[in-house]
C-alpha cells in the first residue's frame, strides 16, 4: 500500500512539475519530532490522553501562486512508538510577514498497521519561519478528524534542494 501513495504523491505532484517551468516550483526533504496524542477507552472507567514521541521525515513539493501565496504538498513517513504511517497534507501556504509563513489545509493518513481502517482525513495546521533561501523551521498540528485518528504535534526543519 506504500506503494500506492508514493504513486498519489507523484500524480499529485504533477501539475506542481508542469506548472514549474513557468513559475519555479521548489522541492526539498523535510524532518523532525513529533508528539502523538491519542485517546485511550479503558471501557467502563473512561477514557485518559497519552502520548507518544517519534520522528517523521520526507520530502516536499512547493508551489508559487503569487508573491504571498503558494501550494505545498508533503509525503511524510511518520514513526510514533509501535506504528507507523504516511501523512500528505496538502496545503495553502501565506506569508503573512518578512519569512513567516502560515499553512493549512486537508491530510490524508495511511496507517500502516494500527487500525483495520488504514486510511484517516485529517486538517493540518502549520507555521514555518524561513532561515536563509533553503533552511527553514516549521511546527504543525495534525488534527484527526475520525474518531480514532490522533493528534499530533511535530517540530523540524526543511531543506529546500
């Protein structure tokens, strides 16, 4: 199945690629921390938050639209304590001050081997602050929306190539 988004990702991409003979799309490798939160149902006692650390890493394909707006797609391969999955967010991307960006927009998740339904929706939200023309910092928070889909909070940085 990881083959699948791989393809997604690449087909998705494409008009990105078309498009970046005219305006000078950018690709780059991203990485991190994350922080993953999830709801555990201990039947009749309730229900706690816990949370797990890891890493992501993947690449990226950004987009301009104009001088202050752009689209930037992400493959995100994600590691948290015993799963593991794929997060592509696909984002609207403002500058909304000098280097200060602001993101949002739909991600799709495939678990690899957590739940019997491996494909979850979620909404990113993002921030990134530009270092030098390839460097940047970015945080996001990942929002599930299924009821079984976690939280995540990732922390990292992007190297434009």
């Amino acid at each position: 199945m990881f083959k699948y988004f791989l393809m997604l990702f690449f087909i998705g991409s494409s008009p990105f690629v078309i498009q970046a003979q005219d305006s000078m799309a950018s690709f780059g490798i991203k990485g991190g921390l994350n922080i993953t939160f999830f709801n555990v149902d201990q039947q009749n006692l309730g229900s706690y938050q816990t949370s797990e650390t890891g890493f992501y890493a993947g690449v990226f394909v950004e987009s301009p639209i104009d001088g202050f707006l752009a689209i930037q797609l992400d493959a995100l391969y994600i590691s948290v304590g015993d799963f593991n999955f794929m997060n592509v967010p696909l984002y609207a991307k403002y500058e909304v001050a000098h280097n200060l960006h602001l993101m949002a927009g739909p991600s799709f998740n495939y678990f690899f081997d957590f739940f019997t339904n491996k494909v979850k929706i979620g909404v990113d939200l993002s921030s990134s602050y530009t270092i030098t023309k390839s460097l940047d910092v970015h945080i996001k928070y990942a929002l599930g929306i299924d009821e079984l889909a976690p939280n995540g909070l990732f922390f990292g940085m992007g190297l434009k190539l």
